[in-house]
C-alpha cells in the first residue's frame, strides 16, 4: 500500500511539473491562434487520469484550470476574460476555466476502461482504446470550453470574434474543427505512445 501510495505521489508531482513547464515555456502549452489559444496541457492531465484514476486525474484537471487562469490573468488577449474572473469581473469565467478541466481527468479513465473490456487480449485494440481515451478526453475540454462560452459570454465573445450573436455557433463549430480535433488528435497520439510505457513501468513495479 505504502509502495502504490509513494508511485502515486511520484507520479502527480511529475505530471504537475510537466505542466508547469509547458506553463512557462511560450509556444509549448499555450499556442496563441488568433483572439484564442490551443493547448496541450491536456494531454498530461489526460496520461494522469489513465495512470492514476479518475481522482488525481481531476485534481491534475484542476491544476490545469487554474493554469489556464493565470495565464488569462497575467497575459491579456482578446479573449482572457473567458477564463479569468480578474478581467471578466464575472465569476462565470470559473466555471469555464475548471469545470471543463476537471473533467478531462474523469473522461478518459472511464472511457478506456469501457473500451478495455473488448480488448483483454489484442494489444492492437488497447492501442485503439488508448487513442480513444486521449482523443475523447481532448473533445471533453473543447466541446464543454468552447460551449459554454457560448452560453455564458454570447454577446461578449461575438464582439471579440468579430460577428453577430446569431452567427456566433457557426463560428464556435469553426474552432471546433479547425483546433480542437487537431488538438485532439495530437492527444490521442501522445497518449497512447506514452500511457502504454507507463503501463509497462507500473507492471514491472508491482
């Protein structure tokens, strides 16, 4: 228990200081498009709930949103006040800041041990769970993100992306496409090449 206990710890801390890192380093987690931002520092919190569980996977997903405050707090873009309470004044911008984050440590692990079940003996079908975990762990945060802007800031976010309220879903639909399935298929890429190395070194520990 004692050993299971310390491996968790070892492995939350490591995961927390990758994202720290991909924090500070410009370009690296968040990559400026436009009036928004993409962003993997999903995919840390994605391998974490994979490893360690739906519990550390939303607390790893709420380091992530308050990241993502910070970030929207310290540097000011068109689009901060979505995420950051400071610029906004509004406490929505939490919500859309954590609740899609924390989430993104829940997803995955339910999703991949659903898929699991059809895969006990094919490694190529763990692949294809592991892909789908990561692919659908990064929709998680892009589809609840990008609606619930949407449905809390309309008329604001029309403003900044330059368009009406009556015409603003089609161009949510647009990010959606044109970042968020790219981030999601570069997320489940690296989650399936690095969860399946994490497997192996958890096997051999036990």
């Amino acid at each position: 228990m004692r050993n299971k206990s310390t491996e968790q710890l070892v492995f939350t801390a490591l995961f927390m200081g990758i994202m720290l890192l991909m924090f500070f380093f410009p370009f690296l987690g968040f990559i400026p498009l436009g009036p928004i931002n993409a962003t993997t520092l999903h995919i840390p919190v994605i391998i974490g709930s994979l490893i360690l569980g739906p519990k550390i996977g939303a607390f790893l997903g709420g380091f992530f949103g308050i990241l993502s405050m910070i970030r929207s707090t310290t540097t000011i873009t068109l689009s901060s006040f979505v995420f950051s309470p400071i610029v906004s004044g509004d406490f929505r911008s939490v919500i859309i800041a954590m609740v899609p984050r924390i989430l993104v440590g829940i997803v995955p692990y339910f999703v991949y041990q659903f898929l699991k079940k059809f895969a006990k003996t094919s490694p190529s079908k763990r692949s294809i769970s592991l892909l789908a975990a990561g692919f659908l762990g990064s929709m998680t945060n892009t589809l609840l993100v990008m609606n619930l802007i949407y449905f809390l800031f309309m008329d604001q976010y029309a403003a900044v992306m330059q368009t009406t309220s009556d015409a603003l879903y089609g161009v949510i639909l647009g990010v959606i496409f044109t970042s968020g399935i790219p981030e999601a298929l570069v997320a489940a890429a690296a989650t399936a090449a690095v969860t399946s190395v994490l497997f192996k070194i958890q096997k051999r520990n036990s």
